[in-house]
C-alpha cells in the first residue's frame, strides 16, 4: 500500500482490496518453545516495537500479571497495572507522545481490570485480563513503543501483539496519536462545613470556568478524541453523596466564557443519566466501575468523541466544574490526547498522596504534576486523554495532532 489513502474500517469498506503489508511485533519464543512472554524487572525499560519507515499501527493486544499471579489486595504491589508506564513515540521524537499507566490507557483505572466492551479500546475475559486497543497510529518516519517498570520488589510477565501496516509515505493531513494521564489528588472545591447537604450538593456557581479540573489545554491544530474518568469519592456520609453535578466546558481556539461547548453534569457528558451506577458499555460511552453504597469507592467511565470529534484550528481547553462543591469530592481519571508538556512539573509531596491505595508513578508525577490542595480531603482527580493533533503546541487531552503538542507548567 502507497500510504494510509481512503480505505475506512467499517463493514462495508471490507470488500475494496488493497495491498499492503502487514506487520506485527509480539512476545513470541524465539526457541519455538511456549515461553512467549517476556519477564520485566522491577524498574527495566523494554522496547516492545521498533518500526522503521512510515505505517500505521491498528491493534495492540496486552495481558500482564505479576509473577506471583497475585491480584488480591494482599499481593506486594496489587497496583502493578499503575507501575507499569506505556509510552510512545513517533517520527524520532524525543519525548513520548503518549505516556499513560497500562491500566489506565486501556480504559479502567484504580489498577482494576473488568470486562467492557467500546470501539476503540476493551477489556476481555477472564475477568478483564486481556486489553485491546483499535485506535490507528500513523507515522511518516518511525514509530517506537516501550514499557517502563516502576515496580519495587515484583516481576511482570508480559504478552503483547502490536500490529501494524507498513507504507511507502504517509501522506499529508494525519494528526499523530497522543494519550496522557493527569492527576488532581485532593481536587480544589469547596468543604461541606456549614452547608447542608442540599447546598453542598447542588449550591455554588461558576461563570467563568477558573478552578475547573483541566482535561486538555492545547494550542494548535487537532480532534480531541475522548477520555477515561476515574473517580475516588472519598468523602463518607450517610446522606445522599453523589460526585457529579460538575459541568463539562469545552474552550476551543481561545473563547471566552462561556465556551461554545457547556454541558449540564458530569453523567451527562458521559452520556448517561440520573446519578447512575449500573455497569454498562456502548461503542463510545460507558461505566466500567460503578463505585459502592452511595456513590463512594472506585469509579471509572468512559467517553470517546469517534462520530463527533471535537476539532479545534488553534487552542482547545477541556474542563469539568470542580468549583461546584460535589466536584470536591472525586478522584478522576481522564484520557487526553494531543498535548506534550513542555516544561516537566515536579509534583509537591502531599500526606494526601501515600494515603492512597494506589500510588502515582514517578514519572507520570514528572511528565504531568500533581495538583494538590492542603485541607481538602474529599476527593481526588486522575486523568488521561486521547486525540490526533496537527501542528500542534501542547498544553493537555486524548486526541490526534501534526506535531507534538506541550501543556504550561500546571503549578
């Protein structure tokens, strides 16, 4: 095949032959024995897939286990799936364009894995083990994937594919893949003293977007393309404590308040509705984790701009409402992409971040900070988008763009 052309992946395009070559980079034994696997040791970095040349990468399969196959909350490091970094390069860059937890990049945060089903990404049986990735990465001059070990003490066994089309050129007009992961670990808001539960729940006002959970800031041209929320609602009570009356602003190519794109709550966005908890996957929305009795514990939902992505020609901002008192109570998770920060942003050490059962990798504290707000106990946000980009000056979002992308220093 010449380069990347028209050929879509849907049913009916099936039946246009093509010609091109296929590709794939796996764990196999090279002995021909069935040792195919590869075994990472604690803090080793391994090149999963090294391509020269222009191509497509179009699937990524990946089951990981500690080498004790030990997931219970008893395990040395049962949140191997948050030590263990992803990251991606193409067309020889230096920094990677995506750099996201394995977990986390494959739609489930917490370093939990159960069985979901969207477009793009999916966990398979048993029990979520098996992570698929159907996103197509395009790249004119080389493409590199790695795997970081930010593990103490444990091994991980390791099995993959990486499938690919290789071309002779890429043509002109495709945005590169980008994914980060972010975290706000307690998010600002607002406390409950003094209000009642109705006016914790349901009051405040914020008419400019300022203090809002940052999703994406990018500058430059590009699709932002989804991202993965994952919520700790740490706060405890036996009143009704739901996490998501935060509203969703999109801010695209530098508008002012309020921005073309406002939403109504966070359930909303993520297309669902009434303060839901019900597991449930659709091709570009979902819950994977639900949380617990009244909205507290783990939960993790999804949302993927594939039939309405959202363009942007110079800047976009993605914000959900942390102003909103609720809002104060999460911790979340979001997939941006198209942005690479430009600055690294070393990240404060807070009591508020040990306390939790699952740790922030140390590079991941590098490449994106931790926002962290003294005295404010109710929650926490973790994040990691998705998008392409073109020409793009990174900021922060989950997304395609032209170049690589930078995000200003979240201090």
């Amino acid at each position: 095949m010449r380069g990347y052309e028209d050929f879509g992946s849907s049913l009916r395009d099936l039946p246009r032959l093509r010609s091109s070559r296929r590709r794939r980079a796996s764990s196999w034994d090279r002995s021909g024995g069935n040792d195919d696997r590869l075994t990472i040791e604690p803090g080793a970095s391994v090149t999963l897939a090294d391509m020269s040349g222009a191509g497509s990468i179009n699937h990524i399969w990946i089951t990981v286990a500690n080498e004790h196959m030990d997931r219970t909350p008893n395990a040395i490091e049962p949140d191997f799936l948050r030590r263990l970094l992803f990251k991606m390069y193409w067309d020889g860059e230096e920094e990677p364009s995506v750099l996201v937890p394995v977990g986390d990049f494959f739609g489930v945060g917490h370093a939990r894995t159960t069985n979901f089903v969207s477009a793009p990404l999916q966990m398979s049986p048993e029990n979520g083990k098996s992570f698929n990735c159907f996103f197509h990465m395009p790249f004119a001059e080389g493409a590199r994937i790695e795997i970081v070990s930010e593990l103490e003490h444990e091994n991980v066994l390791f099995y993959y594919y990486v499938d690919y089309e290789e071309f002779d050129t890429l043509e002109e007009g495709l945005g590169r893949f980008h994914a980060q992961w972010r975290r706000e670990n307690p998010t600002d808001g607002v406390g409950d003293e003094g209000q009642s539960n109705e006016e914790f729940l349901f009051g405040g006002e914020n008419v400019t977007g300022e203090g809002n959970y940052t999703i994406l800031e990018a500058e430059g041209h590009g699709h932002y393309v989804g991202c993965v929320l994952n919520v700790h609602n740490l706060r405890e009570s036996n009143l009704w404590n739901w996490y998501g009356e935060g509203d969703d602003m999109i801010f695209i190519d530098g508008e002012r308040w309020p921005p073309s794109l406002h939403g109504t709550g966070t359930e909303d966005y993520f297309n669902t509705a009434w303060c839901p908890q019900q597991q449930y996957s659709a091709p570009y929305h979902g819950i994977t984790l639900g949380g617990e009795d009244n909205w507290s514990g783990h939960v993790s939902l999804y949302r993927f701009h594939v039939e309405d992505p959202v363009t942007f020609e110079r800047s976009i901002r993605v914000l959900s409402s942390t102003a909103t008192p609720t809002s104060a109570q999460t911790t979340t998770h979001r997939s941006p992409t198209g942005t690479r920060p430009n600055r690294i942003a070393h990240s404060p050490s807070s009591p508020s971040n040990s306390a939790r059962p699952v740790q922030i990798p140390e590079t991941c504290k590098l490449m994106t900070g931790v926002l962290c707000t003294p005295g404010n106990d109710l929650a926490s946000f973790e994040a990691h988008w998705l998008g392409f980009f073109q020409d793009l000056q990174p900021l922060v979002v989950l997304g395609f763009a032209k170049q690589c992308l930078r995000h200003p220093d979240p201090s």
